[in-house]
C-alpha cells in the first residue's frame, strides 16, 4: 500500500467551497481500481486546516489519479482557494495487512 497525507490550509472564507469539492473528488476516486480508501478529515482548532487521506494500492496509482477528470476539475477548482501551497508526506504501510484494506 502507498499512503499519502495531503495537508491542506484553506482561505477562511472558502472552508465549505473546498469541503464541496473535496467530497466530489474522494466520492470519485473511490471508484478507481487503484485506491482502497480515501479520507478528508478538518482540525478541530483550526477548521481552515483538513488532512487528506488517501491509500493506494501500488505506488503507481497516484500518478493514475492524477490523470482523471475528477483529479483535474478538484486541483482546478481549489488552487485559489489555498491559504498556502498543499504539502504532503508518503507513508508505508505497517499494520492492517494489506489484505484487510
């Protein structure tokens, strides 16, 4: 599995813009073969700031969420919205088995 956190900080102002669009693209990308589980979680103190959580099932299914529709109309829609620019870190699995994802 391949699990990537994007950590993102957006405009005050345009909180429920982005939690629309980020729904649309998670409802989506659970459809692709290649994701077992995508998340949008917003900090309790600070609800400008949302974790996407998003597991994939090879590290190349990424670059294949890249290319969809879906991917293309969200990244275009929330770019200027963002407070600042997404940031994200990689992760390894280590527990579930990747079999229980």
């Amino acid at each position: 599995m391949y699990i990537v956190h994007v950590h993102v900080h957006v405009k005050p102002n345009q909180i429920e813009a982005f939690k629309a669009a980020t729904l649309e693209n998670a409802r989506n990308s659970l459809k692709e073969p290649g994701i077992a589980r995508f998340d949008m979680i917003q900090q309790a103190d600070d609800p400008t700031r949302f974790v996407l959580v998003e597991v994939y099932r090879t590290a190349d299914d990424p670059a294949r969420h890249k290319e969809t529709v879906h991917y293309n109309r969200w990244r275009e829609t929330i770019e200027p919205i963002l407070a600042e620019p997404r940031t994200r870190t990689v992760y390894a699995n280590v527990f579930p088995d990747e079999e229980d994802w």
